[in-house]
C-alpha cells in the first residue's frame, strides 16, 4: 500500500463559494465552501468532471482515492482519465493527491494511521464512486456501494467536523405502482417503495442513501 504524501495544511479558511486553501479528495459534487474535500474513488465519467470543477473552482488540494500500488501509479491513472475526457490541466495538477486504497475494503483500503490522518485533514467529502451494473444481483454491489458508503460516513463522521456530498441515482424511485395512480407522489412516499426495485444496482443504491438519511438525522452535515 502507498503512502499519503504530507502536505502543509492551513486551517480552514472559508471564502463563500470562493473555495479555500486545501482540498481532499474520494471522486463525486456540492457546494464549494469548504477548507479540505475527499473525492471518492470511480474515475468514471462523472468522477472526473467532478474533480476538474473542484480544482478549478476551488485553490483546494484534492485527495483521490484510487485502486493503484503506489502514489505514483495512481496519479497515472488520475491524469490518464482526465486527458481522456479532456479535463487535464498541468497548472492545477500540483493540488491533486492520489491515494491508494479500496473503497470496497474496510477503512477504505487504507491503515488505521492512515484513515485517522485522512478524517483529521479534511472538511468535505464528494463521494460518487458506485459499481453500475444493471444484469447483476444486489450481492456484487455490497462491497463498494453500500459498505463503501459506510466507510466514507465512517471517515466524514470522524475528526474534524465535515459535510459530505453523496451523489446518488434516480434509479432509488421505483415506477408508479400501476397506471392508473393518479395525484401527486411526494419523493419521500416514493422512496420508500423499495419492494419495487427491480435491479441489484438499484436496491444497494437505495441503502447507501437511507445510510447517509440516518447521518442526517443523526445530526450531522
């Protein structure tokens, strides 16, 4: 496992919509207030469009989680994704820190020291990383996209206090239980009509967002 190049870190420093001094990063998006962000691992389409917009919006240093050997091997496959979407800007690459770990493994792939330093450096948390697959069962999506988001809460609800932004799917709304339905169906009653998921996608989606409901009501950003 790499290890988690050190920075020097400012204390937060919060600018409106301005962005602020450092910025973590696991890929995925919100508002821009913010002192350290964690963009989650996925470098999907989404993922990178997420993370070009934060070094651009934002003079953070951006933390990536990303399946890779060493910090080298990540920070390739970091800038490959971004030059394959046209989004790689050598002139903000400098804030862009590629850590490796597993977002389907506990503590995210990463050490204890290394999981505490994290919770401890960063203030925001974008996390968008899921497996999409629509043939599969819910069982192969347990591992990053329900585990996985109870790491990420893990790692937002410990150290310094942080918001964090979970991009999520329409595909947590069921159809309308039959033609014939009529009025309108508020986004709450229509959550929770999770007998009707059809798609193992779908299902582990529905309980990474019930576990990020229950950190809300919890008390947390």
């Amino acid at each position: 496992m790499g290890r988690i190049p050190s920075h020097r870190h400012s204390r937060s420093r919060r600018r409106g919509h301005s962005g602020c001094e450092h910025c973590a990063a696991f890929p995925n998006a919100g508002g821009y207030a913010c002192g350290e962000h964690i963009l989650d691992r996925g470098f999907r389409i989404s993922g990178c469009f997420l993370l070009a917009e934060l070094l651009n919006r934002t003079q953070a240093t951006v933390y990536c989680l990303v399946r890779s050997s060493t910090n080298e091997d990540g920070m390739a496959r970091i800038r490959a994704k971004l030059k394959s979407y046209d989004l790689w800007d050598a002139a903000t690459s400098a804030r862009i820190v590629a850590v490796p770990g597993d977002l389907s493994k506990p503590l995210l792939g990463l050490s204890v020291k290394q999981f505490e330093m994290m919770a401890d450096v960063v203030d925001a948390v974008y996390h968008s990383a899921a497996i999409v697959h629509r043939r599969l069962f819910v069982r192969p999506y347990q591992g990053c996209n329900v585990l996985g988001t109870q790491e990420i809460i893990r790692m937002a609800c410990r150290g310094r206090r942080k918001v964090l932004h979970h991009i999520s799917t329409i595909s947590v709304f069921p159809p309308l239980l039959d033609a014939d339905e009529v009025g309108p169906v508020t986004e709450d009653a229509l959550f929770e009509r999770w007998q009707n998921l059809s798609t193992g996608y779908a299902q582990s989606k529905w309980v990474a967002e019930k576990l990020c409901g229950w950190r809300v009501l919890a008390g947390s950003p």
